[in-house]
C-alpha cells in the first residue's frame, strides 16, 4: 500500500474491502512506477517462506533471509520500524 498516507489500524479486524484497498493501492503504485502489476507474482519459495509461521519467525540457520525479491523483514527490535525500512 501507499505508507505515505495515515491509515486506521484494524485492531484485530480484517475485512476483506480494506484488504482490495490495499491491493488496490499495491497497482497504482506498481503502474505508476511503469511495473505491469499482472506480470509481477512472488515464487513459490518465498511465498512459503512469509506464509509459515514457523519459518518466518525462525531464528539462525532456519531464518528466512532478511529480503526476498518480494518482500523484506523488518526486525521491530533494531530501532524504529520506519528507520529499519528505509535501510
């Protein structure tokens, strides 16, 4: 989504048109950027990788590597989280 706009938190609660918004937001920013959004898909190891748990939350030789071609971990204990996202 486009994190330069303030967003409510969801405190728990999800729905699913909060969740089109998001990916909504996810193609402009793509199309905006010249990305063709139907072209962009996450391989099936890095999906595997953030979607269990356990390994996403794991620790040494079992973590995840800290940036994937589709995503990035951000580890909220090194400072601020906005901070560790800029790099």
């Amino acid at each position: 989504g486009d994190f330069r706009k303030a967003g409510s938190r969801s405190k728990g609660e999800f729905k699913t048109e909060s969740l089109n918004e998001l990916l909504d937001d996810d193609v402009k920013d793509l199309q905006s950027k010249g990305l063709d959004a139907d072209t962009i898909r996450i391989d099936d190891g890095e999906f595997e990788a953030i979607i269990n748990r356990e390994r996403l939350f794991a620790l040494g030789d079992s973590a995840i590597p800290t940036e994937g071609k589709m995503y990035d971990v951000i580890d909220a204990h090194k400072g601020d989280m906005l901070g560790s996202m800029t790099g």
